[in-house]
C-alpha cells in the first residue's frame, strides 16, 4: 500500500519490506520528483527477466530498434536528454506499446509491472559515453541512397500543382503525406524517419525539398515523383535544417551530440561538424543544443546560416560561401533560446 513520509531537509524515513515490492514515490513540494523502488525478494530473482540484468534484457529485447547503447535506430534514442516526459509516460508506452507503429505491447508480452518500472529506471540512467557519440565515420557510414537520381523522370509523374503542395507529418508512422493543395488529394507517403520534425526546400529548383527527423536522419525528397532518393543520420537528436541559397549546403542542428552538421545537398555527404560547445561567465563549460535554424538573405544580410544555442544564449552565424565556414557568435541573446523568425529586413525575432 501507499505511505506517507514528511521529511524535513536532510531526513530520511525507513520501511521494513518483505517479498518483492515496487514502491513509487514522489515529492509533493516538487512534483517533477519521481523514482521507483523495485525489490526483488531473492527467492523470486530468477523470474525477474529470467535472471538476466536489466541491461542485458533491454539489449536483447529493446537494442534491436533503439540501438544496444540505447542510440537509436528504427526507434528513437532512449537516453536521458531525450525523455522528457513522465516515468508513468514512458512505463504505459512500453506496457502497452504504441498501435500503428512497431512498437509492441510489453505488458501482454509478459513482462510485469515490476520489470517495465525496472526499464524505466534503466533508460533513466546514464548510457556509457560511446552512445552519446556519432562522429563524422558514423555519419559517413550511414548514407543511404534509394533511388538513382540520374535515372528519374524529368517531369512530375503526378498531377499535383508544384506551387501549393503541402507536406505533412505523419509523425509515428515515419512518413510523410504529400499532399494537393488546390484539391487536398494525397499524392503519395514518402518514408522519413522517427517524428519527423523541419523541412527546408530547395531555392534553385521546385524539385527538391529536405526532411530532418529527431531520430537525426535526414531525407533529400524528390516532390517530382514523391519518394525518397537518400538519407543520411547526422545525429542522435535532432531538430531544425535550412539550405543556402545556392541551393548547395544544408545545415542541420543536433541536441545530441550538440553541433551542427554542415552536409552537400545533392549528396548529402558531410562537408563539416561544427561542435557547439561554449564556456559561459562562470567558467562552466555547456554542451548546448541547436535550437532555431535558418538561412538569411543573401542580398539583405550576406551569405549566412545563423542558428541558436538553447542554453548558452547565443546566436552563431556561418558564412557558407567560404569553404572554412568560419563562424561569428553573437553572445547574451537570451536564456533558453527555443525558436526564432527573421523579419521582412531580416531581423532575427524571439
């Protein structure tokens, strides 16, 4: 049953438990204040995950979709930057999985109560450090091309209207819906990965239109024949792209690792990682994540991305007409920086 504990600063409260009990506990003063106590009665310790830890059961169980170090894959990445939500969020997905994706019901899988909680604190806990890792090798190894782009028709195979298309997010399908504006008729669904999150498209030609997912793939979209032509992960979590105007350069922001990806747009191969960490006033070093993306004009501002840096308060600008992409920071913009939007003169607005 449930109990009650009033604790002052520093004070603890003890309880006497016999047999395996799973004990929530939360704080009333903090409610974002939540854990789980599994015990496991030694004589029931064979049943729970059949004797293996919970690192091996998640690996063999869980590591097929969401990667074995918990990176990601199929399934998004399951480290702690990434889950946001409750413990009670996460313990219903995994009990009762999630209909019209692959992820299946756990609970009617035979695990039990305990053990989903024993996998939520898992996912809790620190990943080693290689997971939180996706180099340049990694990134390189991960391109993905799905159609010759030479071989594709010249002319649209559909009859949509390339001047209103919409695309739209099917979010846990990992697809996306293009759609006819002028009619609202579906075009075609065109794979993508895990949320699917920004959209940049490309100024020199109505062909072309870019996806980035949080799962960190990007997909170059061919709206002619609405497909996928390549895709390349760039990251473990990911938000915002934008394309220079020459159509030439994509940049991508990442949460995890945090950096910006600088990417060839024909073949989205990379062409530089810009790691954004930064030291603030009090000599803290910050992994700060990439929040708003965006390219400026070229003939109001110059030839810049800018892109802002959540917890550091910061905006950078990098000049993607120099091979170097050389760097400008703007500093003590804000706190918690989130989005942005450029004006007509292309100020950049909160």
């Amino acid at each position: 049953g449930s109990f009650r504990a009033d604790l002052a600063p520093s004070e603890s409260a003890d309880r006497s438990i016999s047999g395996s009990e799973t004990i929530r506990y939360v704080c009333e003063i903090h409610p974002d204040m939540e854990g789980v106590i599994v015990v496991v009665d030694p004589a029931e310790a064979d049943a729970f995950f059949n004797a293996r830890t919970i690192r091996e059961y998640y690996r063999t169980g869980c590591g097929g979709c969401h990667g074995s170090e918990r990176e990601g894959g199929i399934g998004p990445a399951l480290v702690p930057g990434r889950l946001v939500d409750s413990d009670t969020h996460y313990f219903d997905i995994i009990r009762d999985g999630r209909p019209g994706t692959s992820m299946p019901s756990w609970g009617r899988g035979g695990l039990s109560d305990a053990e989903i909680w024993g996998l939520v604190g898992f996912l809790r806990s620190s990943p080693m450090d290689e997971a939180l890792r996706w180099e340049r090798d990694d990134i390189e190894r991960s391109l993905s091309v799905y159609a010759d782009e030479a071989s594709l028709p010249d002319e649209p195979t559909h009859d949509g209207n390339l001047e209103n298309l919409l695309l739209v997010t099917e979010r846990e399908s990992r697809s996306i819906a293009l759609l006819d504006g002028d009619t609202h008729s579906t075009l075609g669904r065109i794979r993508a990965g895990f949320r699917s999150h920004g959209y940049t498209f490309d100024p020199t030609t109505d062909r072309w239109a870019y996806n980035v997912a949080r799962d960190g793939w990007v997909y170059k979209i061919d709206l002619y024949t609405a497909q996928a032509t390549r895709a390349i992960r760039v990251g473990l979590d990911s938000r915002g792209v934008a394309i220079s105007d020459d159509g030439k350069t994509l940049l991508v922001g990442n949460y995890i690792p945090a950096n910006v990806v600088l990417l060839d747009a024909r073949s989205l191969e990379p062409k530089k990682i810009v790691r954004t960490q930064v030291t603030d006033a009090a000599g803290v070093t910050i992994d700060a994540r990439v929040a708003a993306t965006s390219d400026v004009a070229p003939e109001l501002v110059g030839p810049y991305f800018v892109f802002a840096l959540k917890e550091a308060g910061e905006v950078w600008r990098i000049d993607w007409s120099d091979p170097a992409f050389p760097v400008e920071v703007v500093k003590e913009v804000g706190r918690e920086l989130h989005d942005g939007f450029l004006g007509p003169h292309q100020h950049l607005g909160p």
